[in-house]
C-alpha cells in the first residue's frame, strides 16, 4: 500500500467525530473496521521495512569502519594458510638464510647486495611480530614496512647470480605484504568508510522523514480503533 492509500477517508474522519453511542448501519461500521485494520498491518509493515534498512546500513558501516569478522583470517584463508605467520614464515626464514650464508667472496659493492642488506635489516622484524591477530597492529606494521620498501629505488642493473635466489624470497615477501595491504583497502579504505557512512546517514535521515506521518497516522487509527469499541452499530438485518 502507498501512504497515499493510508491517509483517512472522510469516512473515517466523519466516525472520528461523532458522539459516542452513535448506532452505526453495519455496512459502514464493517467498512470503517476493515479498513483500519488494514491500514495499521500496511503502516507497521512500511514502519518495519524502514528499520530493517536503517539496521542494514548501520551493520555495514560499523563493520568497515571497526571489523566483526576476522580480517586476517579472511585474508590468509583466500591464498591456502592458516595464519599470516604461516603466510609470512618461508619467505622471512628463507630470506634470512640465503643472507646469513652469502659467499665470503661476493662483492659488497654491488647495487643489488647493498639494497638486499638494507632491507634483511630494516623491513624484516622477527616472526614474533606476526604471530598477532590484531589487524589494527598488522595494518600499521605492514604500512611501515611497505613505506620503508617502496621509499628505496630498485636496483637498475642485472642482479648477480649469488643473489638471485635472496631477491626472490624478498619479491615474495613483498608481494604477501602488498596482497594483504590491497584486501584491507578494497574492503576497508577511507574511501569505503566515507561511503557507508554517508549512506547509513542518509538511510537514517529517510527512516525519520518517512516514519514521523507514519506514526502519526498509527496513532490515528489506534485512536479510532479504541473509539469504535464503544461504538454500537446496526447489523444489516435489523434495516430491513
């Protein structure tokens, strides 16, 4: 039903203002009944509609502005792991490895070594670090440490041979890094925040627009509910 369609008919306005014990032919008493009968099923039913979308807009802002779910389960879930540790582990210890065991001989002055060094280093905390479960704690270690990798400039020339193998456990631990940076903000950005906030805002400000009549025509028919109670009414057979 539109609120057109809810608005009283001058029927219903007339019965409004007459006097109680008014004998009423039972035609018009029925009508006036079934009509508000259902004009109140239609009114709670748009009143219930309004707050089921209100309630559906504040969940999904509140959940990308302070996450129920798991984000970090969610995200290590998706590439085959139990936990970001697990994610990150082979990679860190592998990386570890090759750098605690590069020939004595190789050439320090290399491009490619100097920025391997710097980064063993600098981007590469203890696992104990991601044995967390916090995503507030992750996102912002891992922000650092993006920050901290994409500040330097990669080596222009050809890596030597001895390093290959160290640069490929550091690309794959960027990349486990990255992959996680780029799920939390495809789902959990400012930008996603600004836009569920705007739309909770608007959905809460529609609910009130369109319930404040609503609640005052409820009142109404409750009103008239109550009233025609008291009412007496002729049945149809007592007019013939």
């Amino acid at each position: 039903m539109s609120p057109a369609t809810m608005i009283p008919t001058l029927y219903e306005l007339a019965f409004y203002q007459i006097p109680e014990g008014q004998r009423l032919p039972d035609v018009v008493f029925q009508t006036i009944r079934r009509g508000v009968a259902s004009k109140m099923r239609d009114i709670h039913r748009k009143i219930n509609q309004n707050k089921l979308k209100y309630v559906k807009a504040f969940n999904q802002y509140t959940n990308v502005l302070d996450p129920q779910r798991d984000i970090l389960r969610d995200f290590v879930f998706v590439h085959g792991y139990t936990s970001l540790y697990e994610m990150l582990f082979d990679s860190v210890v592998s990386f570890r490895h090759e750098y605690n065991t590069f020939p004595v001989d190789i050439d320090e002055g290399n491009e490619w070594f100097t920025y391997l060094e710097y980064m063993n280093f600098r981007v590469f905390p203890v696992m104990s670090t991601w044995d967390v479960h916090d995503y507030h704690t992750v996102i912002h270690i891992v922000r650092g440490i993006m920050y901290d990798i994409n500040r330097i400039p990669v080596p222009g020339g050809p890596c030597p041979e001895e390093l290959v193998v160290m640069r490929s456990y550091f690309l794959s631990y960027r990349k486990h890094l990255e992959n996680f940076l780029n799920f939390f903000e495809s789902r959990y950005s400012s930008d996603t925040v600004f836009m569920k906030q705007k739309k909770y805002v608007d959905t809460y400000q529609k609910r009130t627009e369109s319930d404040r009549p609503l609640k005052l025509l409820l009142e109404f028919y409750k009103g008239l509910k109550a009233k025609y109670r008291h009412y007496m009414y002729i049945p149809s057979v007592m007019l013939k």
